[in-house]
C-alpha cells in the first residue's frame, strides 16, 4: 500500500468531489482512486545511458 499526500488547488478539488457525488463513492480518497485508473504511465530511466545493458533489460520488463 502506498499513500500519497496531494495538495489540490481548489479547482481540482471541486472535480474530485463531483466526481465522488455522480459515482456514489463516500470519500475524496475513493474518488482519486477510481480517476487514477484512467492513465497510463510509461515509465523510462533517465539518468542511464541508452546502451547500457541494465536499460536495455528494463525495457523488455
């Protein structure tokens, strides 16, 4: 389990918990769960030379 700490600008805020309301769910935390789930996150090493075998290897992970 990882938990993070999100600073929201008011904005944000409000559609967080819009969107709590539309979906019935009873807290902000379930609300940014169910959002996050709509990303995809591509995740490449950037302080590694490309032709290094640990960055060739990671990329078939």
């Amino acid at each position: 389990m990882t938990k993070i700490l999100i600073d929201l600008s008011e904005q944000e805020d409000k559609i967080v918990e819009v969107y709590k309301l539309v979906n019935g769910l009873k807290t902000k935390q379930e609300a940014i769960k169910h959002i996050v789930r709509y990303f995809e996150v591509n995740i490449t090493p950037k302080n590694l030379k490309k032709d290094e075998d640990y960055y060739k290897k990671s990329l078939k992970f």
